[in-house]
C-alpha cells in the first residue's frame, strides 16, 4: 500500500510516526508491505515564509538540506549556509542530539525551531568550555549578553548553575552576574554608562566607565571623543570618566578608547553605544513632509522633524510640541508614557493625527500629564458608542478633559463626535453654562427612554432639537415662524 500525507494550506508535512522504518520517516509519500497490523500517523507543522532548511540526525552535509528527506547533519552546517541566504531564513531541528565540534556563528535573522518538544532535542558541544554552541551576532537576534559597565554584573545571586547559558564558567569575578548571560572578566574589553540619555540642553553628560584589563590601573591609557553631531563641535578627555559640563541642544556621538600599555604589543578596547547621547529643547516642531530638512533639536517649523514619533523619542516631561498644519500620520498605535503636551499650531485644529491602518487605534494616553490641544485625530480601528475601549484617545479613565482641549476626535466612535471641543459657554465666570447653536455639546448626547418628555436643569424642554444636548443644559432651538403676507 502507497500513503502519501497531505498537508492543509499553511503547514507542511514533517514525518510519519507509528509502525515504519526510520530511513522512511521524513517521506512524504511511503510504500508499506501489509504482512501485519500496522499503525501510521501523519505530523504536520505551520509552513516558514522565506528560505527554510532542515537538520536531522539522519541527513548529511552534503545535501542541501531543502527538505527532511536531504536535511542537513550539523547545526553548524545549517548556520553556514542560513548566513548566507539573501533575507531571513528558518532551519527546523528533528528531534535527536547534535554534536557540535565547531562553534555556529549567527550572522543573518535565522530562526531555529525543534519541531519536537526541547527534552526531545539537544545541542552539545565537544570543543571545551571556552566556546560557544551557538553565537549570535545579528539584530535579527536575541542577544541578551551585557556590556562591562551593565548593572548586571556581579549582582547576582549564587546558585547551582556552575556555566551560562553559551557554557562560560560563573561566576567570572566577585559573584554571579544576574541572567543568562556571564561576562568573561578576563576578556580586556570596555563600556561606560551615561548619566542620562536623554535630558534638555544645559543637563551636564556624564560617563563613568568600567574597564576589564589584566594589567595595573596605571597602564591603561583612556581617550574620550565626544562630537555633537548638530553643531560639529568636539570635546575630549583623559580621564577614566568624562564628564561635560555645559551640553548644548544637540546629539552627542561618544566613543571611548582605552589602551592597555602593560602587554607587548598594546592592546585597545573602544566603545560607543548604538544610540547618541540627546540633549532637545522645551518646545520641538513636527513638520509633515519635513524629511528633507528636519534638523535635531527640531527648534524652529523649517528644521521640525517629519514624524510625530521621531520628535516624541527626545520629548521629556514638561517639553511641548508644536505640530505644524498637515497630516501626521501612525502606522502603529501611539502610546503616551510622558508628560509631553502636544499642540496644534494654528487656528481651527490644521494638525491631523492621522492612523493610516485599519487595526490600530489612534492614540492611548498612559501618563496623567500628557496633554493634547487644538488637533484632529482620525482613523484607525473604530469601537461603538458604547465602547470606551476602542476610542481614539484609549481608556475614558485615562484620556479625560485635564487631557485633552479643544479637539476634535473624527469619527471617534463610528460616528462623527467632538471630544472635549470649546464649548461656547455662553459665560462660565458667572456660571452661565447655557451654550449657543454653534456649540460642540448641541444634538450631541446619547438619548434615554422618556427624554423627551424630561427637563433640563433650567427647567426647560430637555429634547429641543434632533438629539438631547451633552450637559446640564438644552439649548433652545427657536420655533419655525412663517409670516404670510
């Protein structure tokens, strides 16, 4: 009898398991001779998207491993030639043990997946505890190991655990370092940590480092450059810290050298973190369109930045900003987790923060102190009206009037509304809450059962127009007066 396993759109088959030779496992389609009961099942897995490749302890290296039925050896084989796929690609793991004589260098977004459970599967390595099974360096990946001057660093809490997560002995100096990861104190290497990242121009930048060296403290020779990146200007020092004092507005690139004179030849150690150390202003514009010309600190509309986000990274408690006439567009939902206030600039709300998908809501305010005023927000997943969930400004608990003023949320919950718009009181320093027929609040309440038949708080008709009124208050509409002559 010939079977062959059919997957269903979005998985591919993966092996046979029951009452068949292992050499046949992998095959899509086998040919049983019927000289017994036999039991056979079909295992499927989800499909990759990209290049996919396959390991199993019964393939060889000398395939091309495209499928279980010419999959690759070795881990490390499979690493190999991943790394050199043009885009990301996947390689999934059969179950067995891989012996691995030669540390695996990730250097492309690889994913590997055991398409068993973890205890079915397992890695060893055969080359000494010095290396690694497996060393990622890519973006595409995980890499939770720590630079010298990590907090993380000898502040652990000793356990059982006598190796790391890659196999490298713990602890390596004076305790355990917490996660995964140990550093080898015995690597010379450097880092420093910035007082803080982000501040206004005038907060001094401080960088204190820690240096991992065999040699006296006296052999090791430190050179600071710090550049600012807006305005050129370079500052250095010597010392094994460096502090500048008075920080202009500016992004600030630092890079640290250090030199160990006490070995033949010297050795040298440089750092610089991935993100420049930003020094803004109080009041940042936002220009839609603006990528040809957008300039850090984003001080003045001719220099603002182009993205609503790109100005938000360097925004602090208290900085405002400006958001010029135009479309502010999200492709994902923004979420407010500071302080910032965030203003239209111009008359009758020309800024529009725009969500340009159909899955995201517009904003979420997270932060008491966020402040949004004389803007238009529209677009995004919409929720009805008796949903606060899915409204543009989040949670009715979190985006309420101290948030929000003068606004107006289009389409906020499926329907035209008006959030926290002027009112138009007619004269609220005398308490005059009466508003007239320009008024956001007019026809724009959600009705009740015997409304109409209710009164206001003046003790006037409650339902004078279409809809109730929002508020204490009805405005009147006038009666229709037809004069026949």
């Amino acid at each position: 009898m010939t079977l062959t396993a059919h997957p269903a759109d979005g998985y591919e088959f993966y092996m046979w398991q029951g009452d068949i030779d292992a050499s046949l496992a992998n095959s899509p389609t086998v040919t049983l001779s019927l000289d017994a009961p036999k039991s056979l099942a079909a295992t499927f897995i989800e499909s990759a998207s990209g290049a996919v490749f396959y390991v199993a302890p019964t393939g060889s290296d000398d395939n091309d491993g495209t499928s279980w039925g010419t999959a690759f050896e070795t881990v490390k084989h499979a690493i190999d030639t991943a790394n050199l796929v043009d885009g990301p690609a996947t390689f999934r793991v059969a179950n067995g043990t891989y012996t691995e004589n030669v540390q695996a260098d990730i250097t492309n977004a690889v994913t590997l997946i055991s398409v068993e459970s973890a205890a079915d599967t397992t890695l060893r390595q055969t080359i000494g505890t010095r290396h690694s099974i497996i060393q990622l360096d890519h973006p595409g990946c995980l890499d939770y190991s720590v630079y010298p001057s990590s907090p993380a660093i000898d502040a652990g809490v000793a356990n059982d655990n006598v190796r790391d997560l890659p196999g490298l002995a713990r602890p390596s100096g004076a305790g355990i370092d917490i996660g995964a990861y140990e550093y080898d104190q015995s690597r010379f290497s450097t880092s420093f940590a910035v007082n803080e990242t982000y501040a206004l121009a005038g907060t001094p930048i401080t960088c204190l480092s820690t240096t991992f060296a065999s040699s006296a403290a006296g052999n090791l020779a430190y050179a600071w450059s710090v550049t600012n990146l807006t305005t050129g200007a370079t500052f250095t020092g010597t010392e094994a810290d460096f502090t500048l004092a008075g920080s202009s507005a500016g992004l600030y690139d630092v890079v640290l050298t250090v030199t160990d004179d006490g070995v033949n030849p010297a050795a040298v150690a440089t750092f610089s973190p991935a993100e420049p150390v930003s020094r803004s202003v109080a009041t940042m514009y936002v220009t839609p369109g603006n990528e040809a010309n957008e300039q850090f600190p984003y001080d003045t509309p001719a220099k603002g930045a182009a993205l609503l986000t790109t100005a938000y990274k360097h925004a602090l408690d208290n900085t405002t900003l400006m958001l010029e006439p135009g479309i502010h567009p999200l492709t994902v939902q923004f979420i407010v987790r500071k302080g910032v206030k965030f203003i239209g600039h111009g008359e009758n709300r020309p800024a529009i923060i725009k969500q340009t998908t159909s899955q995201e809501r517009v904003l979420y305010i997270d932060h008491e102190d966020a402040y949004f005023e004389n803007l238009a927000v529209t677009g995004g997943r919409k929720g009805s009206n008796s949903s606060t969930r899915d409204n543009d400004f989040g949670p009715s608990t979190a985006a309420t009037s101290e948030n929000i003023s003068h606004c107006a949320s289009v389409d906020g919950f499926g329907v035209n509304a008006v959030v926290c718009a002027d009112p138009l009181f007619t004269d609220p320093a005398t308490l005059d809450f009466t508003f007239g027929f320009g008024s956001a609040l007019r026809n724009a309440g959600i009705g009740y059962d015997g409304a109409r038949n209710a009164r206001d708080y003046l003790g006037r008709t409650r339902v004078s127009g279409g809809t109730i009124d929002i508020g204490a208050t009805e405005y009147q509409e006038p009666a229709t007066v037809i004069m026949i002559c």
